[in-house]
C-alpha cells in the first residue's frame, strides 16, 4: 500500500539563534526542509506529502521550497500549530479532508529538520507498519544514562536497553488518529508521536536506524550536517 508522509516543520528555531525558522536555513546549496522533502519525494511507495509550516510561512515555503524545487508529491501545505504534537493533529486532519484516512494506510511522520535519514529503510519501515501497525527508526544509546534528581543521581538505567528514538515514525491511520484523540482528550503531551501509542498499550516496533540521521537543531548540528553530507552551507 501507497504511504502518505507529514513533515511536521513548524518550529522557530529558537535554539539556532537565527531569525530565520531553522528548516529554511541553507545546508549544502539548499534549504534544510527541501533536503528533507526530496527524500520522500522520490520514493516509489510515498504518494503523498504534507508539509506542517508556521500559517505565516506558507505564501514562502510554496514559493521557494515547494515550487522552487518542484516537488510533485506535495499535495497541500497545513498551517501548524502551538506545539509539535498540534501541528502533527493538524496534520491528520487534513489527510482525512482529503481522503487518505483509511483505517490501514501508512502514515510517516518526519521532522522537518532531519535531512539526513537513508531512505532505503523506508520500504523496510512501510512493511513493518503495514504488518504490525507501528514502528519507529531509532539508535541504542551510546552514553551511560543517569537518573537525575535536585542535581543527585538516583540511578543508572541498563544502557543495553535503551535507545533514542528518532524519525521517520510509522503508524497504520486508525491507531495514530486514536491514539491522538484520546491524548486531546486527557490533556496529555507526548515529545514523540510513537510515545501516544505506547500509552494505550500499543506495541510499537523498533527498526534500528543511522546515527547519521541527526535532528538540525543548533548551530554545531549545521557543522555536522554538512560534514556529513559532504557540502558547504
């Protein structure tokens, strides 16, 4: 089955200290959010992306991501909301004005301002969620992790059993839509759409992903991000 991608990229970038929102800053050549687009973009099992935006950056990004870089796949830019987790709702909703809410189909969601991820694991990943109903890319942990308490660790958890997790997250449309109803109505945020799922007794299925596949968040992210991509910003 055709999977539909949200690109939640409604953030201000705060952390970059630019006045420019972060996924529009320029990373080898070309803004970061248009690196991030052409990895779905050209992807045979992706029929439809949406693009989450700043409602004050949607003339822009139409004009200088979207048909600058002619983006075929781009079905409609949706206006974003105050915090991740409303652009993401905002996000469903439109897929069901549009017709793609049926119970099954594959919805990915990817933050913007991960440019880096190896697409190759997307067929992989489509798989899992159309067999199982979720999975989401992530990393075992590198570092030893410390509970922390008034600046006093209260404990060191099994680094063996922890990863991080990152995106592209994939989910089956009836239970990423439940699971984000049911959060509205509890009054419960999450920081990672797979985390709304868990909550309800969900199994969500872990694919190990890249190291590479780093989230551009501040100014060191841009250093690494083009080392990386072997570029210049």
């Amino acid at each position: 089955m055709q999977a539909t991608v949200l690109i939640p990229a409604a953030g201000t970038g705060r952390r970059m200290g630019e006045t420019v929102s972060k996924q529009y800053l320029e990373l080898a050549g070309k803004p970061i959010l248009a690196h991030t687009l052409a990895l779905f973009e050209n992807h045979p099992l992706i029929d439809n992306i949406y693009p989450i935006v700043l409602p004050n950056d949607i003339s822009y990004c139409q004009q200088q991501i979207i048909d600058r870089y002619g983006f075929s796949k781009v079905r409609k830019l949706v206006a974003g909301g105050p915090t991740r987790q409303d652009s993401v709702k905002n996000g469903l909703d439109a897929l069901a004005e549009d017709g793609f809410d049926q119970p099954h189909r594959p919805i990915i969601i990817h933050d913007g301002a991960r440019p880096l991820f190896d697409c190759k694991q997307l067929s992989t990943l489509i798989d899992i969620v159309c067999q199982t109903g979720a999975c989401t890319i992530g990393v075992p942990v590198k570092d030893t992790i410390k509970n922390v308490e008034n600046n006093k660790i209260t404990g060191s958890p099994d680094r063996n059993r922890l990863w991080q997790a990152q995106t592209p997250q994939g989910f089956q449309y009836q239970l990423i839509k439940e699971a984000f109803d049911q959060s509205t109505v509890d009054g419960f945020i999450a920081t990672d759409d797979a985390s709304l799922l868990e909550r309800l007794g969900y199994q969500v299925q872990m694919l190990e992903g890249d190291y590479r596949n780093i989230k551009v968040t501040t100014p060191e992210d841009i250093l690494i991000a083009v080392a990386l991509l072997g570029g210049s910003t």
